[in-house]
C-alpha cells in the first residue's frame, strides 16, 4: 500500500544544492525511491512548496545537475496523480491551528485534509506539530529509513 507524505521546504533547498551535495544526493534518492515505492506526496495548492517548485523549475536549464532533477521530478512525479496529491487547503477549517507559525500553516492544514506524515527539518515546527499530536519525523531520520 502506497504512503503520502506531506515534505516542506528543505527538500527544493537541498534539490537546489544549497545544503551541500550531500544533501542534495539524498532529496534526489528520496525522489527516486518514491517513485519505485509507487508512494506520493501531499502538496498544498498555492504552497511555499509549490512557489520553490515553480522556482525549481525555471532555474534548472542553467545546471546540467538540477535540469537532470527537474527531468525526474516533472516526469515521473509532480504530473501523476498517483504520486502527487495537490490539496485544495482554502476550504480547510478543521483542526487545531494556534500556536503554529504562519509559514508552516499550509503544512497543517495540508496534514488535516490528508492524515499524512509531515517530513520536516525545523525543530520549533516539530514542537508544535509534537505537542498537537500531529504525526512527523525530521528530515534525516526518516530519509535514513526510508532510503
């Protein structure tokens, strides 16, 4: 059975290189290992996401590295329905949203339309999701099981 997962923002910074190449071999693993897994992501329509997404996207021809990225990315994953979810959040009024960081409201309200797994590097933002009961797992340890 397929997984969704709901990823933030570290991922199209560690696509871009900006965290190393280290960390830019694993985002591109993770986008490899999803696709053969037949998993999917949960994305917010309109989402800081989908903003770096886009940016992505227009930068990748001017690197042979982040162009062989995109080509995955955009083939394999983000036009399949199967292995990208894009949620409508506008309507979402359900779930406990105080004390969450304006910035990373579109990943809760994506995770109460979805009941997905937030993968996210940003320890306040486990905090909040922890303390609301809202299932994570930070960046590295999941990719360490999930690679």
């Amino acid at each position: 059975m397929s997984e969704v997962l709901i990823v933030d923002e570290w991922f199209w910074s560690d696509l871009n290189g900006e965290n190393g190449e280290q960390k830019q071999k694993e985002a591109f693993y993770f986008l490899e290992t999803l696709y053969k897994k037949c998993d999917r992501i949960a994305v917010a329509k309109g989402s800081k996401f989908q903003q770096k997404e886009r940016k992505f996207s227009k930068d990748a021809h001017t690197d042979s590295i982040k162009r062989g990225i995109a080509r995955l990315y955009f083939s394999k994953i983000r036009y399949d329905p199967k292995k990208y979810e894009e949620v409508d959040i506008e309507e979402q009024k359900d779930g406990d949203l105080e004390g969450i960081n304006r910035h990373d409201l579109y990943l809760v309200r994506t995770y109460y339309k979805t009941k997905a797994l937030i993968i996210t590097k940003d320890d306040k933002l486990q905090e909040q999701l922890g303390s609301k009961g809202i299932p994570y797992q930070l960046r590295d340890a999941f990719l360490q099981g999930y690679l």
